[in-house]
C-alpha cells in the first residue's frame, strides 16, 4: 500500500470509529472518539521494521474528540508510557541502548520517532489511567471488528502488546483468531519480552510501558533486543 492509499484508508477508519461510537457509546459533541493509528505515514512506511502498539485506552477527563498523537506530543512530564514506548524504537532504529539514548534524545526527536509507529488502544473513548483485564476483554469484544480493520490496514511487521492482558483478549478469542498461527508457535524469551513467529509476521507481549516497578534500562532494552532478533531472524 502506498502511502497515498494508506492515508486515504486511515481517514476511512477514523470516520468508521466515529459512527460505531455514535452508535454503541453513545459519543456525541461531548463525548468523542480519540483517534488511533500513525502520525506519519511515510515514516512508518519506511522503518526498518513497521511497529505497531496495542494498549488498552486513553486516558481523557475531558471528553476526548483528539488525535491520539496529541497525547504524546503534549506530554511534559516525560511519562514512562510514551518515554519507554520512544526510546525502545529510537534505540533500535540508532543501534544503541538505554544509557546511550538517554543522553542525547530530546523532545523533537522523541516526538518523531512515535509519530513513525502506529499506536491503537482496544477502546477509542475516554478512559481511565488503569484498566482492569475484565475491562479490556470488555473493549476487545466492543471494538474487535475495527481492531482487526486496523491491524489488516496498518500490516505491521511487530504488533507490541504493552500489558499482558491486551493480548489475552485476542488469544482467547473464541471466534476464529486473526493471530491463532502465533500462538501455536514456539515462544522466544528476551528478558522481560515473549515473541511469537509466523513466517515474517511477529507478536511481542510485554509489561505496559507504565508498569511500575521495572527501571527503564531494562525494560528498554528487553525491547530493543526483542526487535534486534526480529530483524536478524527477518534478513536470514
């Protein structure tokens, strides 16, 4: 898909989020959908890997109706979610790690690097800053048609699962999986990680990037040898 098409099919899944919110979540000019996906399209294109999150949903107090970019962009508080979810792609696009990013990383290029992954959440509405696996699994079944439009549009080369209850929801599926080779695959280990293979397609599950409890330097790097060994078993 080039990135002309992929653009056009992003604004053609925005406004599908929109009418399934205005039909099942009762969304209205107060309460809106946050829009997922990339930033930017030409830069997700052409990363040596096409990384894609999954995380739950984004938290909002005041009625959403944004861009999830936003968030992000926004963010001046460095918080470990979007800093971990950033210096896992940056190091592994500069081949460094943690103590070497932390030194020269600055917000702009923080910014940049997001903007070239595509980033959805299982629920598109305003939500909560913690979300309990009962509720994810309740957001999966809500949204799944559009989660998996997504991931088909978007063709990433690594889906990362930030909480190992994201991708629960869709490995317990009990219609047909859109990941059901995956799982049945054998499991490689980096540290904190879990990949699964099936052919040049993988899945990472992994701790949220807000986990408490881990240092950044480990679960950073964990991603990026995660994501080093994705790309040597890809050029074999």
């Amino acid at each position: 898909m080039t990135a002309e098409e992929l653009t056009q099919a992003q604004e053609n899944l925005h406004k599908e989020i929109q009418v399934f919110a205005e039909k099942n979540c009762s969304a209205n000019e107060e309460l809106c959908p946050i829009y997922d996906g990339i930033a930017n399209i030409d830069a997700y294109l052409k990363s040596p890997l096409k990384i894609m999150w999954i995380l739950k949903e984004p938290y909002d107090e005041d009625g959403g109706g944004w861009q999830i970019s936003e968030a992000y962009k926004n963010d001046d508080k460095n918080r470990a979610t979007y800093r971990r979810m950033a210096y896992s792609a940056y190091g592994f696009n500069h081949k460094m790690y943690y103590d070497e990013i932390c030194k020269i990383i600055d917000k702009e290029s923080k910014v940049s690097v997001l903007d070239s992954i595509a980033y959805i959440n299982l629920s598109k509405m305003p939500g909560n800053k913690k979300t309990s696996d009962a509720a994810a699994k309740a957001y999966y079944t809500l949204w799944k048609d559009i989660l998996h439009k997504q991931i088909k549009t978007y063709d990433p080369d690594v889906i990362i699962f930030g909480g190992t209850g994201t991708m629960k929801c869709f490995e317990f599926d009990n219609e047909p999986q859109l990941f059901e080779t995956f799982f049945n695959s054998d499991v490689k280990k980096t540290c904190n990680a879990e990949l699964y293979q099936h052919k040049d397609k993988w899945l990472i599950s992994i701790e949220h990037p807000a986990v408490p409890g881990v240092n950044d330097d480990v679960y950073i790097d964990s991603l990026i040898d995660a994501l080093k060994t994705i790309l040597e078993h890809r050029k074999s």
